[in-house]
C-alpha cells in the first residue's frame, strides 16, 4: 500500500485500543480524543497529510523501485550523497510542521529500521537476519508509526550492581518456546507510547554479559501483556493560544513499559540470546551516524525557530539598537549557522558501509551531539534576558476575551503589536522552558 494520510494513522491508533495509563487511569474510548493525548495524535496526523500535499509531496516520499507505491522518504536507504541530502530535506520539511518540537517523529524510528534493516547481517542467526529485513520491508510498505525503548530502569546505577534474578525488573527474556520468546520485567523511556502502531525493543548498547537482556524485537502496541504507563502531560486542556505548543507537540513519554510474560511471535524477533550480537550490534551498524543525522536535522528546524521567536520578541518591544542585544541574538546564529555547517560536512564526507549504504561522516554529527545540549540551555537564558517582565505578563485568553480586554490589549502593547498578539510569544517561551526542566528531571 502507499504512505498513509492523517486520517488513516488516526483510524489505526484507536482502533488499536492499546493497554495506555495516564494520570492513574486507563484510557478508555477513541485516545485521539483523550485530552492528553488528541494535540499530538493531530499533530502526526499533519506530518502524514504532508506526503499528499502538492508542495510538500515532493520532498517527504519516493516512489518505491520495489512496489511502485509512493513511500515515506524516511525509509528510503541511501545509496548516494544526494539521497542522504533528500533525507535531510524530508526531515526538516516534517520538523517545519512542529517547529522542531516533535523529538520522536515517526522519521526518528523509520530512520533505525531502515539502519538495521539495511545491515540485518549483523544479527547472525538466518532467521533473525530474515526477519529484520522482512520488517522493514513490511513498515516501508505499509507506513508503521514506531515507538521505542532501548533503556532499563534506573533501579541502581553502580557499576557492581547485579539484579535480583527472585524479583524482575528490567526486562528479561524468560523463556523459549514454539510459538517465540517471552519477556518479563519492565522497560523506559518510550516517547509517544500507546500512541503508534508498534513498539521496538532493542538492547541498552552496554556490555552484555547475560543472555537474558540479549534480545531485539518488534510487537503491535495493543499486545496482551504489554502496559504503557505515561508521565503527567504538558497539555493542561487549555487553548492553543495560552499553550501554542504544549496543546500541540507534547509527546507524553511512556515512563515504563510493562511486558507481564508477553510472548513475542519468532516472526518479530531479531535477536535471542546472544550476548555478543547485542554488545556490538550497534557499534557494527550504521546506526549511530543516520540516527544522529536525523536528530541534527531537526534540531537545526528546532534552532530557526527559536531564532525566530527571539527576533520577534526584539521587534515587538523595539531593543534591537542595543548591542547586548545584538550580542545575543547573534550567539543563536552562530549556534545555528554551526550546526547547519556540520550537517552538510557529514554528506559531504559520506562514505558507503560494508552493507552498501551510504553513511554520514560520525564525526561532526558527534560534535554537533554535544553542542546543542550545551547551547539549548543559553537560548532558554537569552530567551528570559530579553522577555524580562514580559514573560510574566502573561493573561489567558479568556481575559482578552472579558470586559478587561480591551484594557489588556492596550496596556500589554508593544511598539509593534497589541498586547494580545504580544502575549503569544512569552507563551511559546513558557514552552521552551518546560521542556528544559522535563529533561533535566529525565
């Protein structure tokens, strides 16, 4: 079948009826309806819509040598550098829709399956190595929506620290048998859990010294057994215009997963119990370098638009002649201009992998991974630096809309802007630190 619009994601995710834990309650009736969850169901919904509009089918799918079929171009496995820059156009064209905001697109995951799909040789066992490509090909063809967990829980971190093997809790695989393999125990951190087709289980990227923890899979979401337990949503119900982002983009990440002894079909399984194809399956793939090119094309998406809100808080209250000010602004651009640089140098350094696929240069992706959490922050502070008082003048939109109105509009004006318009951009600053504070608790 060809990539799926909108309306064809939203129809899946609540027909799933998937095992989703919010607030201390199980969601119930259609989840695209469900307060916490409708602003990101829409918002994918829009990412998918994209690969039917005219000025944004070009650039977010293919046409499939295989089917004929117009496919996500996230799926697309690079064979040359102008696919790797087609790649990266499809991810920003997707990142614009939710202003760098969506982490967990569904181009994130279709970037890792397309990864091992390509290098499914590293598995070893003929059957895994099948199934792997068989996966693939199936979430290509039939436009899967992914989440993911590649991280134990945080029980304790010492380097000595063995697990009860009496009282489970990272997830192990328990037991083989003729229908597949079965998991017990718990997992984090699935962003958008509950709210996509399927889930992927892959290994933490340790040493693995125990064939228990050694296994790579792929189940349905609404999979007896599998239970997702969400953190507290950034939508607290209100408008898009008191939460511009937070009503639209937050991702509600699954803090836990629970498996209660799920049988894993041997259809879906990609690794079972050796502990040496999961200790260096990721460093014998090309999995770091494309999954890292896709994060820095976003982020550079994400780094445009902070810019943006910047310059627009400078022109509304008109303090662009003062040089602190323009030395501010200009530690973004720099920032951004940076990023941009190392991005292209890793096309532009690309090489083909032993599988045939053409790879980003690792090497400034890594420099860029390790920019960008330290610049994140100062853009937070320089955002805060220039709003000052504005950003806690801050009425709802139901005062605009009661008999203060008026007033408010007139007295939170800016050299620009009536002060309702003014309004919206320390909200979307609100936004920006929450998100920050989120991952920092993470």
């Amino acid at each position: 079948m060809p990539c799926i619009d909108g309306k064809t994601y939203i129809d899946r995710i609540n027909q799933l009826k998937a095992n989703v834990w919010i607030n201390g309650q199980k969601v119930t009736g259609k989840i695209s309806e469900h307060p916490s969850f409708k602003g990101i169901i829409q918002s994918q919904a829009r990412l998918y819509d994209a690969q039917y509009e005219a000025d944004t089918k070009e650039a977010t799918t293919f046409i499939s040598p295989k089917t004929g079929q117009r496919t996500g171009m996230s799926y697309l496995e690079p064979k040359t550098k102008e696919d790797l820059a087609k790649r990266r156009r499809a991810v920003q064209t997707w990142a614009r829709q939710s202003v760098g905001m969506m982490g967990r697109s569904p181009d994130y995951m279709n970037t890792i399956v397309m990864t091992f799909g390509a290098a499914a040789e590293i598995f070893s066992d003929p059957q895994c190595i099948a199934n792997m490509r068989n996966y693939y090909a199936y979430c290509s063809e039939n436009d899967i929506s992914l989440t993911h967990t590649f991280i134990n829980p945080q029980v304790n971190r010492s380097s000595i620290y063995f697990e009860d093997p009496s009282e489970i809790i990272a997830a192990q695989m328990i037991d083989k048998n003729d229908k597949g393999i079965v998991i017990h125990g718990a997992r984090l951190l699935a962003t958008q859990g509950g709210v996509t087709d399927e889930i992927v289980v892959f290994p933490t990227g340790a040493v693995h010294l125990d064939d228990s923890y050694a296994y790579a899979f792929s189940i349905p979401s609404n999979t007896p057994g599998l239970k997702f337990a969400c953190r507290e949503s950034f939508d607290y119900g209100k408008s898009t215009y008191d939460h511009p982002l937070g009503s639209r983009y937050d991702e509600v990440d699954s803090i836990i997963i629970f498996f209660d002894h799920v049988t894993v079909p041997w259809n879906r399984v990609f690794l079972h119990g050796d502990a040496r194809v999961a200790s260096t399956m990721y460093t014998e793939s090309s999995f770091l370098s494309h999954q890292i090119h896709q994060v820095i094309s976003k982020n550079v998406v994400k780094t445009e638009f902070i810019l943006g809100v910047l310059q627009s808080m400078v022109d509304a209250i008109n303090v662009g002649e003062y040089q602190h000010i323009q030395e501010k602004i200009s530690e973004v651009i720099i920032a951004l201009e940076t990023l941009k640089a190392l991005l292209v140098a890793s096309e532009v350094n690309a090489k083909v992998d032993r599988f045939g696929t053409m790879t980003p240069d690792k090497k400034p992706l890594t420099a860029a991974t390790n920019i960008f959490p330290k610049v994140y922050p100062r853009f937070v502070e320089i955002m805060q630096l220039i709003g000052a008082s504005g950003l806690v003048s801050i009425p709802g939109e139901k005062d605009f809309q009661s008999e203060l109105g008026a007033d408010l509009k007139k007295y939170l004006q800016s050299a620009t802007k009536d002060g309702y318009e003014k309004v919206k951009l320390p909200c979307l600053g609100h936004f920006v630190k929450r998100v920050r504070r989120a991952a920092n608790a993470l």
